[in-house]
C-alpha cells in the first residue's frame, strides 16, 4: 500500500505554497497546512488543542489511497466506524495523487479535514479488520472486511490507509447501506457540476436508463485479479450489451478506455447509447460520470472496479457484476430501503 505522505514531510511540499491547499478548504497552501511545520512540538499542541475542544474524543483519520472509488469507499467505511464508537473523523487527503482524485476528493470531502500535520498513529489495515473473502483485491461490491470490535480497536487517535468496504462489527449488513448511501448523499458538489448533471440526466431521462461502466484498463494487468478471474473480458460485456438494448433498453455507456467505448459503440445502433460529454475541466470528468451513473435505473458495472460500486451508493441502486462466470445483481436499492 502506497504511504499517502512522506515520513517526516512537510504539507508545503505537496505543491506551491501560492496554489490552493490540498485539504480543500480554499486558502492558499502558505496560509493553511503549508504553515504548520513539521515540528514535533507543534503537532503535540495541536493534538493536546483539538482534544480540548472536543471533550477528549478519539480521532479516526482515513489516509485516502489509491484512486476516486477507493477513496470514497474507505471514507464511507471510516465514517461509519467513527459514528458507531462516538469518534470524530478527518480524510487526509493523498500527498502526491492525480488531478482528478485531488479535484473530487478535494471537493466531496471537504467538510472532513485532517488537523494539520496528522497526530494519529497509522495502524495497519490488517490489525484493524478481519477479511471474510479475499484480501487485497475486490472481492465484494459491498462488504469485503469486519472491523475489529470496539474493545480491540486502538483507545487513541488513529489513523489507516485502506481501499476496503469495511463493516462495524456485529452490524447489519442493511444497516451499513443505509448509512453508506446516506453517507454520499450528503456529500457536497460544486454547484456547476451539479447543476451540469442534473442538465444531463433530464436530456437523456437516465432515470429510465441503464449505466454500463467498464473499468479496462490496469486492471488487465493486476495478476490477482486475472488468476482470479475477476476481470470482466470485453467481449462479456458486449453481450451484455447487445442485450439490453435488443430488450428496447438505452444505456449510458461509461469507461476508462476511450477504445473500449468505440468498441462497444459499434455493436449496438447508434441511437441505443448515451455517452458523457466532456467538462471544461477535465480533472472532473471522472466525478461527472460517476454521477451520471448514479443517476441511471441501476447498473452494470466492473466486477474489479470500485468506480462501478461507489457509483450506485450516491442515490442507492442495485449493480450487477459479471461474477465467477455469471451475472450477479446485489440489491443495493433494496438494502438501503430497509
């Protein structure tokens, strides 16, 4: 797993001083996390001020890896562990990561800023949960982990850098959605990207139309998932395809891999398929399609992908994920209906 900050670095240096601080709380990095310094000192205050406004609670600190669907799904995990055990919870966003995680991350997790230079003990994933199925690799849209219970967890600030969808122990599995699903409701969106959503989704009428996300391209070359044949080969989907939309089904068409688009285009008639525009600001683009997805009946989506997954919890729709040889649809609406 990829440390999201380098021991003993200075927050100054994920990037310029001048430029927007990466926590996203809109100051200038010199006037925000760019002028705590790394002193040992500091960072006692610091922890010694945040438990004196608080009352003493413990703080969970989700170090956020990896790219936009990890870091929502282990957000959502925290949070709901934080909310379970009375704990406060911060995101400490990734040090060096790619514009578009930076930009969504920045923007949905906002409300949640680490304090300064983080005080928390990073504790292993694995000293921290329990994996029913296979670890180290999606291995359930779902739920794939166990927190330990209350009693086992560290009594202090802590902090765990994961990618998993990890449950309370001796919580309900419906349980979880609800309060998944409820967690990215209230997520904050610029308004201009809401807004062009929302343009989008009447345009096309997703509500009455399947979203079809395939996730093509490194996971290809992840050995764990090819052995475990948890990809999804292209020519799966294009049956799939082909499918619905001989059913009298539209589909909103959505991938990593511009080539795989044009691909599944050409299986289908034209009229068959919607596809996401383009944003002026192409660090969005990946959010903007995620909501897009979001928006649609239920969907379709990669087995190996936490993209597909963390789509269907911003409003609470079933996935349907082509599983060890069949298609499989996990009631992600229903659980979260209660």
């Amino acid at each position: 797993m990829t440390d999201p900050a380098p021991p003993g670095g200075d927050p100054a240096q994920a990037g310029s001083r001048n430029a927007p601080c990466w926590c996203g709380s809109g100051k200038r990095t010199k006037a925000c996390h760019g002028a705590i310094a790394a002193d040992g000192r500091q960072v006692a205050a610091l922890a010694a001020d945040r438990r004196e406004r608080t009352g003493g609670r413990q703080l969970i600190v989700c170090h956020a890896v990896n790219l936009l669907g990890n870091v929502l799904r282990a957000a959502a995990s925290d949070k709901i562990l934080a909310d379970v055990i009375g704990a406060e919870f911060a995101v400490a966003l990734p040090w060096r990561c790619s514009d578009s995680v930076r930009a969504a991350a920045g923007m949905l997790l906002r409300d949640y800023p680490a304090p300064g230079r983080v005080p928390a003990l990073r504790v292993s994933e694995t000293a921290l949960m329990t994996f029913p199925g296979v670890y180290g690799t999606n291995s359930d849209p779902v739920q794939e982990a166990v927190f330990m219970p209350a009693a086992a967890l560290p009594s202090g600030d802590f902090g765990v850098a994961h990618i998993y969808a990890a449950v309370p122990h001796g919580m309900a599995t419906a349980e979880y959605v609800r309060r998944k699903v409820a967690f990215h409701a209230s997520l904050p969106v610029a308004p201009e990207l809401m807004a062009a959503v929302d343009g989008f989704a009447a345009r096309h009428d997703l509500g009455r139309t399947v979203g079809f996300h395939i996730r093509h391209t490194d996971n290809l070359q992840d050995p764990l998932k090819r052995n475990l044949q948890f990809n999804t080969p292209p020519e799966t989907f294009a049956g799939k395809l082909e499918a619905l939309v001989e059913s009298g089904r539209r589909v909103l068409l959505c991938s990593d891999d511009p080539a795989i688009l044009d691909q599944m285009a050409r299986r289908v008639p034209a009229g068959a398929l919607v596809r996401a525009d383009a944003l002026s600001v192409p660090a969005l683009q990946p959010l903007y399609e995620m909501l897009l997805l979001s928006r649609t009946e239920y969907v379709v989506g990669s087995y190996a992908s936490t993209f597909s997954y963390e789509a269907c919890f911003f409003r609470g729709i079933d996935l349907e994920c082509f599983e060890r040889g069949a298609w499989r649809r996990h009631p992600i609406a229903t659980l979260a209906a209660g």
